[in-house]
C-alpha cells in the first residue's frame, strides 16, 4: 500500500511539472509574440491584429533571373517539344495497368507515372528501369520525410529525410553527368538543357551542386500535385461515365480518338487546344480536388482587411478550396458539373480569384501549363485506349493532408482496348468467357 501511494504521488507530481511547464511555455510564447508585434506592426496604423496570427515572414525569394529561366523551360514552345515524350510515357503506362492481372492502386501509381515523366522528359535522363525504379523508392522516402521536425536522432523522420536526400543526389549526379557527356542523338531541348544554357546567358556557371539542386525542385514540382490530380481525374471518370462518354464524343469528332496504335493519335498544343469538353473536365477536377489547400505570400505594404491590420512583412496564408466553395459565381459548388466552363455558362468568367487552383498574381504556379497539358494528355489517353472498374465496393474517402488523395489509394483495374474500343480481357477471362 505504502509504495501504490508512493507511485500515486509522484505521478500527480510528474502531471503538475507537466502543466506547470506548459503554462510558463505559452506565457514565454505569448510575451515573445508580443514583443514581435509591437516591433513591426505599422506605428501609424491604429487597427489591431487578427486573432491567432503568428506573422513570421518566410525566408528567401526565388531569384529574378530563374524566374525568367523557369519561364522559358514551361514555354509554348517548350511544351510543343515536351508533348510526344509526355503521350508516349502515358501510353506505355496505360498499357502496363491494362496488362496487370489484378487491380492497382492508382494513386501510387499516378506517382511513379508523374516522377517518370519528370525524368524522362523534363529531365531528359536515360536511367534504365531497374535503378529508375530504385530512385523512385529513394525520392517517396525523402519526400515522406521532408517535413519531419529537425531532430537529428537515429531513426528518426529527420534523419532518414537527409539519408535519403543524400543518396537521391548521388544517384541525380551520376544522371547529370552521364547526360552531360552525352549531347549525341537529342530532338528537343529539356527542362536541364535550359536551365543550364540560361545560366551561362546570364553570365553564371552553374556548380554540380546548383544543378542538383534545380534537378530536384523540378521533380518535386512535377510529382505530388500532378500525381494528386491523375487521380482525382481517373475518380471522377469513374464515377459519372456520362462525363467519359462525351468526352469520346468530342475526341472522335476531332479525329483525335485512337486505338493505341504508336503511328495513330500524335497529338499537338493546337489540337489539345480545341478540345473545348476536355478543357472543362480538367478545369472542374482542379475546381473540386485542388492537390493543395492554399498558398503563402509575404505582404509588401501594410493593409486592412476586415477592420485588422495586415503588417508589412508578415506571411499570410490564402485558402484555395475555401475560395471555390464560397465562390458566389458557382452554382451547386458539390456537384461535378464540367459545363460550368462551357461557353454557354461560363460561370468563371466573372471575378479574378473565383478560381485558383495554381494561385493567382504573379506568383501563380510556374508549371501550371504543363501539369494542364500532362492531365489533357492522360485524359485522351484514358478514352481512346482503356476501359476502368472500381475494384472495390464503394468509393474511398478523400483525405487533405499531406496533399489530396484518396486514403486506399484508390484500387481500379484496367483493361485495353482494341480498334472498336471494345474491351480486351485478359487471356483468362477471355477464355471463361468464350466458354459459356
């Protein structure tokens, strides 16, 4: 009995240490927040400030001169160059998913496709597939890490992120070398190709280092949000077969449906350009499943916003899918409707900001283009050469965090089609079939 009272004092001992350190904490964290309030708010503003802001300001601006580089590696006529790569990448993965005797998960997959087509066409990187696919098991473990808290301990999230990032620039390093030595053979000019010689137009020679780096941001860039997004496309196809349906409709009225067939369907910016139904549903999946919830901007002038003062310096945060649920120009905000964006109705036409699903200003997503023109591409792709089931009982539910995505990836399985776009079976079921 002595020693149970013993161990009951000093957990009620240990639980008020606890809150007693948790109290001088939040007292030392407010005083603190106070201090940096009163050292850059504006003087001559009488406003107060919002409740719960913190207001530190985010650190470092991307450099002028990459922003000009940036613009021209997502051009028109980059894109143009980048196009038949992109197609040829989609169709090769399409006819991996219809081959797979069992259903797949497609967000997973949507992951390995995006980061496939940041290094085989937006880098221009030829890894063969086995070390590609180690690569890609490297990146999701740096990419799962990137946020941990930065604490360097063995095992943990931190300290596995910078093992990971270690061995990916190994690996990006010796691609970057070997692509260097090897400038033979090459029918357009990739993403690396213009960093580096709009590096060397500005005078500036970049290091290994550098270019490792910028291989790096351009596949971050490329894969999450555009992964996030293939899936939330192949969902909503699933779901309202009516949308799919028309879509053919429009492809094959254009000539642009094929069945497959490498020599068939070359497609061109000008010809994705007139697929007018196309353009909505993907305008609609980035209305409803934007990939991010928001956006971050530095303030550069002190203002007012609902009677608050908004202090020069200061972050704020900007909440893309609030804005398209509370936009007043969309009617029925839940329902999947892409002939909002129809000529007809047009419901976007009115306002800036109703729709951001890349930010808006001019801090809007630098790779918006090409994230559009990559779920264009798969979109035709999907219609002209494949049939889909959910392989599961009902839809998954979405999550948020990190980044939009289905909670069981999202379980389909694939089946090729043939020139009448009747459905190919697998040899199996095939053979079930003719049998009854």
């Amino acid at each position: 009995m002595l020693f149970e009272g013993l161990e009951l004092v000093s957990a009620l001992a240990t639980l008020a240490a606890c809150l007693v350190s948790v109290t001088l904490l939040l007292a030392v964290s407010h005083q603190l927040w106070q201090l940096r309030w009163a050292a850059t708010r504006d003087k001559s503003c009488k406003l107060p400030i919002p409740k719960g802001s913190m207001g530190f300001p985010l650190i470092g601006e991307t450099g002028h001169w990459l922003l000009q580089v940036y613009s021209k590696i997502f051009s028109h006529e980059a894109l143009e160059s980048y196009l038949p790569k992109i197609q040829l990448v989609i169709q090769d993965t399409l006819r991996a998913w219809s081959s797979h005797p069992e259903a797949i998960n497609v967000y997973q997959e949507a992951q390995k496709l995006t980061f496939r087509m940041a290094i085989r066409v937006l880098l221009g990187f030829s890894i063969p597939e086995e070390e590609l696919g180690h690569l890609f098991e490297v990146y999701q473990k740096f990419v799962e890490n990137v946020f941990s808290l930065p604490v360097d301990l063995p095992f943990s999230g931190y300290r596995r992120g910078i093992q990971a990032r270690q061995t990916l620039q190994k690996g990006l390093e010796k691609a970057i070398r070997e692509k260097l030595q090897c400038t033979q053979g090459k029918d357009y000019s990739d993403a690396l190709d213009i960093l580096i010689q709009s590096s060397k137009e500005h005078g500036k020679e970049m290091t290994m280092q550098e270019l490792k780096d910028g291989t790096l941001e351009l596949i971050f860039a490329a894969y999450a949000t555009t992964a996030s997004a293939s899936t939330s496309l192949i969902m909503q196809l699933l779901k309202h077969p009516a949308v799919l349906e028309k879509l053919r409709e429009e492809l094959r009225a254009q000539g642009v449906l094929h069945s497959g067939c490498p020599c068939e369907g070359a497609l061109h910016l000008d010809t994705l350009s007139g697929l007018h139904y196309l353009d909505c549903v993907i305008k609609e999946v980035m209305r409803l499943f934007t990939p991010v919830s928001g956006g971050y901007r530095t303030v550069l002038q002190t203002f007012e916003l609902d009677g608050f003062q908004i202090p020069k310096g200061w972050s704020v945060m900007y909440s893309i899918r609030d804005t398209h649920d509370t936009a007043p120009v969309f009617k029925d905000v839940n329902v999947f409707d892409p002939d909002r964006f129809s000529q007809a109705r047009s419901e976007d036409k009115d306002g800036r900001f109703h729709y951001l699903p890349f930010g808006g200003g001019v801090r809007t997503c630098l790779g918006k283009h090409l994230a559009k023109l990559f779920l264009k591409v798969l979109a035709v792709e999907l219609a002209s050469t494949s049939r889909f089931e959910l392989a599961t009982r009902t839809f998954p539910r979405i999550t948020l965090v990190p980044i939009l995505h289905p909670v069981d990836g999202l379980s389909v399985k694939f089946f090729g089609l043939d020139s009448n776009q009747n459905k190919i079976l697998p040899e199996t079921e095939a053979m079930l079939s003719a049998t009854v």
